[in-house]
C-alpha cells in the first residue's frame, strides 16, 4: 500500500459531506466514515479520528463550510451568525494545535471581507473554494519542507521520529516523515527509520511504523523510554518532529514525550530539527509557557489498549495531550520557505513567516 494514495480529510464529490480516514482504527483496518453534522465532526477531531495539525486544519475548513451550508436562508445576517456558531463549536475540540483555530479563522475572514457583495449561495460556494485552497496549499506546504529536510539527509542515515507527522497528520506528504518520502521519490532506498513508539495514543506504533513500512522503508519500533538507548549505539543520525504551536522565541508544542527526545539529542549532539508549516508558527504566542496545553482523559493511561484496567483505580492521572520543548534544544525547524536557525523569531521574520 502507498500511504501517499491515503487521503484524511476531503470533501465527498457531491460536496456534502466530509470524508475522513478513521485513524483509530490504523493499522488493522483502513475506514474512511463520511460526516456532515457538527457534533460527529467536533468528535472525529477530538477523539483523533482525524488528526496531525495540518490535517484537523484542513478537516474543520470542510467541516465549517458543510456545517453552515446546511442552514437554509437567504438573509446574510442569519447565514453569519450560524456560521460563527458552527466555528466556535469547532474550535473547542483541540486547543493547542493552532490549525485549528487558524483555519477556522481564515475561513471567517472569507465571510467577512464577502458579506457585503456576496449572496448566500455565493457565499457558500466563495467558503468551499477557501476550504479547497487550505487543502492544496497543505499539499504544496508539505512537499516544500520535504524538499527542504532532504537536503539534510545523507544515504544510510538513521532518522527518529516522534508521534507521527507523516502523510495521515496531513493533506499528503506530511512533515517530519516528508523528507523521507522525498528521499523514496529520489531513489533512496536505505535510509533508517526510528519510530517512538509515542504513548499513551501509540501514534508512532499505529500510524508513523505503518506508514514507513507500508512505504518499503527500514522501519524500526521503539518504547519512547529506549530511545537514549539507541542515541547512545549510534542508530540515529538526525531527529525530525513535528509541531502543534510555535511560539515567537522558537519553543514549541507537539506530541508529549518530545521535550525528552530533544533533551537527550543535546547530550548525544545529534541534529534536532522541527518540521513546521508557517500556519503553526503563532507570533501572538510569546514563549512556550503560554501555549495551552490540552489535557486528555485518563482512561487513555490506565485502560486504553489493555484487556484488562493496568492501573489501580481510584489514582491520579496526568494525561497532557502535549509538551513544550525549549527553543534553546532546537537545531533548527523545517518550514516550505527554508530552514531557520537561531535566533528564531527574526529567522522567521526574514522568510516572512511572522
């Protein structure tokens, strides 16, 4: 199977409902489930059916767009107010990944700057036209950083991973696994792939192992808590993550268990570096102590995944979806516009990404 021919989010060809790969399910089984009310969409991104922020960017585009589509009137006034509603209700599934929110946005700027010469039926399909763009410049975004994190490679190298940025937390292509699938177009066929195994979600094992194998490439599992271990025998030569939020300093969000990653890269000087679309990059976010952070339910610690509870009951869980990884472990990130190196903020600055 080419995971690259997997789509995750796209409109169905009638334009009436959102299809999406269910990524719960990966790797036993490939469904795709078609949606259209706002309650089942809101559900798919916050149980992670679709997930990845680029992906849940793309998803709430269509999602938004179908949801106020469905309101029948003619009066601009009303069709608004729904389609505000319909955002707000969107937005709140996952806080910290800010294509979220950034695309919900880019879709009310649309509504905004076309209200007044614009019908409703216009309207309507002015927003699917918006929601289609997000999606192909995903494409585009995707390839870019790609192209630009295969630079860095060099044959034989082996690459860790951690949660999965791939082609599923995506349009196509992805982030972090993109310079790979360059490499595979390119010809290589030896690089190395490490893939943290990413608890609690298991994201790297069900989603970032099955893409790279699916993909013919070396693929190797691995618990989060042995990576030290294969830093220190040598195994890996260059880390790519991806990302949820970047803040203007230069730390960033993503999958919890990326901070570790990046501490014990530092001590072994291997390359740390940050795939990340400019529309994760959030100058409105000073430093990483103010990006909020999601916390998820702890049933996901002490039942997910187990035949039987694995934790006494009555404890404590901590359960943060994401951690924040100073900007001062980051060798540089990977945008579609070049790599950026310290200092950060200005670096975004010069490729105008802020």
């Amino acid at each position: 199977m080419n995971p690259l021919r997997l789509d995750t989010a796209i409109l169905s060809a009638d334009g009436k409902e959102l299809i999406i790969l269910d990524q719960t399910l990966l790797p036993g089984k490939v469904k795709y489930l078609s949606l259209s009310r706002i309650d089942d969409i809101w559900e798919a991104i916050y149980s992670l059916r679709v997930r990845g922020a680029p992906a849940i960017g793309v998803a709430a585009a269509y999602g938004v767009y179908l949801t106020s589509a469905q309101l029948e009137t003619q009066d601009m006034a009303a069709f608004c107010a729904h389609f505000r509603t319909q955002k707000d209700r969107l937005s709140s599934a996952r806080p910290t990944a800010v294509n979220l929110s950034w695309a919900l946005n880019r879709m009310e700027q649309v509504l905004e700057e076309n209200k007044a010469l614009l019908t409703v039926p216009q309207m309507k399909e002015r927003l699917k036209a918006e929601a289609h763009a997000i999606r192909e410049e995903d494409v585009a975004i995707s390839r870019g950083i790609g192209q630009y994190g295969f630079q860095l490679l060099r044959p034989g190298d082996g690459i860790l991973t951690h949660c999965n940025a791939g082609t599923l937390a995506t349009a196509k292509y992805g982030t972090a696994l993109a310079p790979v699938y360059i490499a595979l177009e390119q010809g290589w066929s030896d690089l190395r792939v490490y893939c943290d195994e990413t608890r609690p979600l298991l994201q790297g094992a069900r989603l970032s192992a099955f893409e790279m194998h699916s993909a013919g490439v070396d693929t190797t599992l691995l618990c989060d808590n042995m990576a030290s271990y294969a830093m220190a025998r040598g195994l890996i030569d260059i880390i790519f993550v991806g990302c949820d939020r970047v803040s203007a300093n230069g730390d960033f969000a993503n999958k919890i268990g990326t901070s570790a990653v990046a501490i014990l890269a530092k001590h072994y000087g291997i390359p740390f570096y940050v795939c990340a679309p400019s529309s994760t990059i959030d100058p409105s976010i000073p430093d990483g102590a103010h990006i909020p952070i999601e916390e998820r339910p702890g049933s996901e610690v002490t039942e997910m995944w187990y035949e039987k509870r694995m934790a006494p009951e009555g404890i404590k869980v901590l359960n943060p979806a994401f951690d924040v990884t100073d900007h001062r472990l980051i060798t540089g990130f990977i945008t579609e516009k070049g790599v950026v190196t310290a200092p950060f903020f200005e670096g975004f600055q010069a490729l105008g990404l802020c």
